[in-house]
C-alpha cells in the first residue's frame, strides 16, 4: 500500500508539475518548476532504491543544465513569452497527431515483455551499494557503449570551442 | 512504537544539531569581527557585554525588527522563496554530516554526493534573489555568483574523488575510519593537491574573501542581497555562515581525520587518545574557520577573469592530475 501511495505522489506530482513548467508565460517561473519537477524525479529513483542516479540526476539536471538555462534566459533578458505564427495552426491537426502517438505507445506496450532477473537483484545491490554495483556493471560489461557516449559528448565540445574561437578576432 | 521512538530520537538528533550551529553562526560572525580587528591592530566590539560577548544578541535583535521593505517591481513569490532556498539548502547539508562517531543524522551510502547535490541546488537561491529583486546591482551579482559557483563546483567535486578513491566508499563515517586505518592518519598528506583544489573551491563555493566577487561592494553595493532587509537579509547571512560550517566540518571529514587523530600520534602520546572525538572534530573545524578569517584578512579581491582563470585553468587541471595519480597509484601500488 505504502509504496503505492508513494509512486502515485510521485506520478501525479511529476506529470502536474511538466504541465506548470510548460504553460509559463514567464520562462523564469518555467524553469523553477522544472526545478521543483527534476527534484521528484530524483525523489522517484530513490524510491526505485537508485539512490546514486538520484544523485546524479539531481547534480547534472538541476545543477548544471538547468542553471545554463536560467543563465540564457537571464543574459537575453526574455520576459515575456516568444510570440510567433504557429507552424501548425490547425487543432485537428495537433490532436491527429496526438491519437497517433497514443495509439502507438499502446501498440508497443501490447508487445512488451518483462525482462527475465538476472543476478541483480534488489537484495543483493542493498548489501553491495548501489553506486558500486553501478560501477561494475558499467566498467565490466557496458565499456563499449561507454566509450562512444564519452565520443558522442565530445564531438560537441570540440564544436562549441570552434565555433567560440572563429568569433573572436586575432 | 519502535517507528515512533526512532522518529522522536531523529528529532532530538536535529533539534541538537540545529541549536549548536545556530549558536556557533552567532558567535562566528563575533570571533571573524574580533579576529579581523586585531589582525588590523584594533579591538573589534567591545561596548555590548564583558568583550563584547553580546554583541551577536545585539545584531540578531536589530535585524529581526527592521523593517522589511520590498521593491515595488520585485518578482514578489521568488523573492519570498530565495532567502529560503539558501538557509534550507545550507542546513539540509548539516544532515549527513558525522560529528563524532555514531553521532550523524542520516547515516547515507551516498553522504559525499548529498553534499555535492545540495551545493548544487544552493546556487538557485542567488540567483533567483538576484533576478527577482528587479536591480541592476543585484542582477548583476546574481549572474557572477552563478557562473562563479557553477565553475568551482567541478573543481570541488573532481578534488573529492581523490579522497572517495582512497576510502572506496562515498559514507562520510566509513571516509574519515578509512584515515583512522591510514599510516598517515589524514588524507591532508596523501591527498596534497586534491586539499589545496578542495580549500580554495571551497572559498569560492561560499562567496568568501579573497573570491567574494558577487557581493563586491565596490562595484554592486552589495550583490544579489542589494534589495533585501530585515530578517530576509538575516536569512542569507545565515545561510553563508551554515556553508562556511559545513565546508569547514567537510574538509575536517574528508581530508584531515573526523573525529579520530593519527594512531602515530596517540601511540607516541597515550593519553591523547581519552580525548573524546568530539573535540577533536571542533578543533579542526575552529582551525579551518580561523583559516577563513585569516584570509580574508589577509587577500584582496580577485579580479574577474582572474577568478574564472583560476577555476578553469589552474584548480581544475591539478583536480584531474590529481585524480589520475590517485587512481594510478591504488590500482598499481
């Protein structure tokens, strides 16, 4: 029942509080909702016994993201919502593409199947912690994967120095 | 009943903590007056109480009934909200914190990334204040506080792996009985670099001297607290000083021994070891303040560039060496 409860708080309060962030009109006001959204989801990894994601996920989302948003929209000054002609003006044309979305996930999930356990489970990463049993997964058998996400997130550095670099005169 | 007395001895645990940092805030804004003053030959307070022992009381009954003046422009929910998310932010870290052993509020697998997590969610309260209150002046602060904390916080957390990689484990309790087993007895040796990183970016993680940038009264009156008064400015004195605690009891975890002193030296002097623990961890907070004071005392400020040069170029390079040789040095040796 308990933890029930505790993964309803947790959905209802994630799902109103995306909502808030995206209706807005001011973008600061937005974004401490996020704020407020990036600390339940932390909050639900917790409670899913990933304490070292929640972590992780409140130290790079909250921390380090959110606040270069912040920072971009404190430096452009936007008080106001951006107004423009919309692309798609048509509300049939949104909510088609909504059904069909919906219908899709539905579709997907009919096919779902759940994972068999392997040797992970919920008993043995509380004895071990969980941030270790993350590390030895993640250094033993996913290096690959790793390494090319380490790749992947450094090509755009590399790309944001030389875009900083053309603009400066010599 | 057993749920009900484990919650009712959680309570008492923070009541406890909550009284004795409020007490050591108020009489640390007193020793950095009477330190700084006769490291400048003169007194400090001395006109309320013997020595000017009351002059805390003093302060803290002026700032609670000022008037509490709100700019008519001000962004009026985030400006109530910041001062808030400062003190919170500030005292939610005391809670993982072992004073001496056994004694810690929320004994965490993970105490040392709470820490960086509450560090993180602290800069919010700046920078919202500096936003919300409408001025240039706090505008201003708030951005340089931002891209200031944001900068250091990598520095501070990269000079913290060393010390996770030499304990193995991220339980501040479990760190500080990690140097209890070390010959060395502290991580301070061992760990050189990584406790210079530590110390300066701890500096500028609490907006202290020599790196007080936000709140530089010389160019931004007062920073992203221009626009406050009243028990709304008390908050973010409050909230400096809980961080400065706090960074202070961190570095005395993490890299100078916790309540536990260095077997050398309690089997060269036997005695020492019926010291409790307790005083062993206040003396080497008390140290890392008075190191606080006598800086601030001591440098001027920064420059801004100078200040992101440091961060980036010079704090965060010996951060990653330092990390590289640790983790060479445990895998190899």
């Amino acid at each position: 029942m308990l933890p029930k409860l505790f993964f309803g708080y947790f959905a209802a309060m994630i799902t109103i509080l995306s909502l808030l962030a995206i209706t807005r009109k001011n973008l600061v006001h937005g974004i401490m909702w996020m704020l407020l959204l990036f600390v339940h989801i932390g909050g639900l990894y917790l409670f899913l016994n990933a304490e070292f994601i929640a972590a992780i996920q409140i130290i790079v989302y909250a921390g380090a993201i959110l606040v270069l948003f912040l920072f971009v929209v404190l430096l452009l000054n936007v008080k106001e919502e951006f107004k423009g002609r919309r692309f798609i003006s048509s509300w049939q044309g949104r909510g088609f593409v909504a059904a069909a979305l919906l219908l899709g996930i539905m579709l997907v999930l009919q096919y779902a199947v759940i994972a068999p356990h392997g040797k992970y489970s919920i008993e043995y990463i509380q004895s071990e912690t969980h941030t270790k049993v993350l590390g030895t997964v993640l250094f033993n058998e996913y290096v690959f994967p790793f390494m090319i996400l380490a790749l992947v997130l450094f090509v755009p550095m590399i790309a944001a120095v030389v875009l900083a670099v053309k603009g400066r005169k010599a | 009943m057993d749920f009900v007395m484990t919650l009712a001895i959680i309570a008492i645990k923070i009541t406890v903590v909550f009284g004795i940092v409020l007490f050591h805030v108020a009489y640390a804004t007193y020793f950095e007056r009477k330190i700084i003053g006769r490291m400048q030959a003169r007194y400090g307070p001395m006109e309320v109480g013997p020595h000017g022992l009351l002059q805390p009381v003093a302060d803290m009954i002026k700032l609670f009934f000022k008037e509490d003046i709100i700019p008519a422009s001000a962004d009026r929910p985030l400006f109530y909200i910041a001062p808030a998310i400062v003190v919170i932010s500030a005292m939610t870290a005391l809670s993982v914190l072992p004073f001496f052993d056994g004694f810690v509020i929320a004994d965490i697998n993970i105490g040392l990334l709470f820490l960086l997590v509450i560090t993180s969610l602290s800069v919010y309260g700046i920078v919202i204040a500096g936003w919300s209150s409408n001025s240039k002046y706090s505008f201003l602060g708030g951005l340089r506080s931002a891209a200031q904390l944001i900068s250091y916080e990598i520095a501070m957390g990269l000079s913290l792996v060393g010390v996770m990689l030499m304990a193995g484990s991220l339980n501040l309790s479990d760190i500080v009985r990690a140097q209890h087993q070390h010959p060395l007895g502290m991580f301070a040796f061992p760990q050189f670099l990584g406790f210079f990183v530590f110390v300066v970016a701890a500096f500028a993680e609490t907006n202290r001297a020599p790196f007080d940038l936000p709140e530089a009264e010389s160019e931004l009156v007062a920073g992203y607290f221009t626009e406050y008064s009243g028990f709304r400015f008390a908050f973010f004195f409050l909230g400096e000083y809980v961080a400065m605690l706090t960074m202070s009891a961190v570095a005395a975890l993490c890299f100078l021994g916790g309540w536990t002193i260095p077997m050398f030296m309690t089997n060269a002097m036997p005695f020492l070891s019926y010291v409790p623990g307790i005083i062993w961890f206040l003396v080497k907070v008390y140290a890392f303040m008075f190191f606080y004071y006598w800086i601030r005392a001591t440098l001027p400020r920064y420059r801004y560039d100078q200040l992101m040069a440091i961060g980036w170029k010079v704090l965060m390079p010996l951060a990653f060496v330092n990390v590289l040789i640790t983790a060479f040095v445990k895998r190899w040796l």
